[in-house]
C-alpha cells in the first residue's frame, strides 16, 4: 500500500485486509397520497467508504506506536492511496482510526494492528484524447467524471464555442461554453476538478461563460469546437462506483 505514493513499509507496515464499498446513494423520490405514480428522480452519489487493517512490526512498542502515529497523520489531509492488488487509486481522507496491540507469548513477539476507515472516491488512470472540431471520447468509468478541457490556438480568436462538455447531471442537455479573447499559441486550460480557467498559466476571469460543471458521462462522449483553429485535448481520471 502507498499513501501519495510513500509505500508503508517505510513504517515497518503491510497491508493486511481490504474491503471495498460502494459509493453511498441518497435519493429524493416520493409517491405522493393519491397519486397513480410516484415522482421518481435520480439518485445522489456520495462517498465510497473503504477499510483497511494494516500491520505494524519493529523491534520495541515505541518505534510501533511512532509508526501507526505516521500513518494516521499521513491520512489527515485528502490523500491519494494505492492498495497492494488493485488496479485503480483512492482519493480519500480519514474518518476513523483503531489500533491494539498483539503479542505471540512463546515467541513474546509484538505487533500493532491498526484499522484505517476512510472516505472518498475510486480513480483510473488518466486517459485524453485530442483533436480539431470534434473528439469522440470513450469513459469507461460508470459514473460522471470531472474532465479538464485544453484548447490550443493556432490563430487568435474573439470567441469560441464548445459543445457537449458541460452537461446537466441530470436531464443530460448540454450548456455550451464560450470562450473568448483566445490569443495564439496561448493555452487556456478549463478544470473541471478546480473549476478554474486559466490562459497560459494565468487566471483567466470573465472571459468564460459555462453554467455547469466540465464532466464526462460513461460511455461514449462528444465533444464539438465551432472553430476549426484551435486543438482541443479532454484528459480525464474516469471513476467508478
């Protein structure tokens, strides 16, 4: 197991057992008194929870004791983990914490045992795509995921528009962005983590006009520029439920 890409075993750990949730759901929808049918609606993602127990040995019950206090801290501030045996990453922070200690009386061998519950949300790895006027992009995640949008400009422009990258996570429809006073050679860069826009680097205020989030659905996503002298590049982390 790593946390931000430190592998636990530099205080003397190992993971010892996984159990993976899914991502808790909360859902709105009612059948009212009298009514034939029920108003149904979409269900809410929330986080995905995780436990791990991990095992601690060194030499005293000091050096023990130091090393599950690392870990814990380690896990204080969001954190990106690997768990030994999969695939895909976590970006989590820690809810709970419990440690005790065991002892083999014949050997008098002593070790920690400390269980981490922890919350957030499963990744993998970053894919993009790029093109000109159009870019057909597969997300194998199986729920919505934040995409960051490139946009290269071979000329400068006033004003572009970009389709099919700002979605209503509910009914679907599509609200295109605008983006103006594209310089060339300029990159501006929209986050769909951060929410932030940038040209070359620097913020890029009120030259942007997007009214939902930058994300991907599962499955095949399209993503259409009216001009065609600029490059676009989607990159996106997919998740999973």
């Amino acid at each position: 197991m790593q946390i931000n890409g430190i592998d636990i075993s530099r205080w003397h750990a190992r993971q010892w057992a996984v159990t993976i949730g899914n991502h808790a759901i909360t859902n709105s929808s009612e059948w009212d008194r009298g009514s034939p049918d029920p108003f149904l609606i979409g269900g809410t993602v929330g986080f995905k929870t995780i436990k791990v127990t991990l095992l601690i040995k060194d030499s005293t019950r000091e050096v023990m004791t130091m090393d599950r206090s690392n870990i814990v801290a380690a896990l204080l501030e969001p954190a990106d983990i690997t768990l030994d045996g999969f695939t895909h990453k976590f970006r989590v922070v820690l809810s709970k914490d419990a440690s005790f200690e065991e002892t083999v009386n014949y050997r008098q061998d002593r070790w920690h045992k400390l269980t981490l519950e922890l919350q957030g949300y499963e990744y993998g790895p970053e894919l993009s795509a790029t093109g000109a006027n159009a870019l057909s992009i597969n997300n194998p995640g199986n729920i919505i995921t934040p995409a960051t949008l490139e946009i290269n400009p071979v000329i400068g422009s006033a004003s572009i528009t970009v389709s099919g990258f700002c979605r209503d996570p509910d009914s679907k429809n599509d609200y295109p962005v605008t983006i103006r006073n594209l310089v060339a050679g300029k990159k501006v860069v929209i986050d769909g983590e951060s929410g932030l826009v940038t040209q070359d680097g620097t913020l890029k205020a009120g030259d942007t006009d997007f009214w939902e989030a930058p994300v991907l659905f599962p499955g095949v996503n399209t993503i259409t520029c009216n001009n065609s002298n600029m490059t676009m590049t989607v990159k996106f982390k997919p998740r999973f439920m």
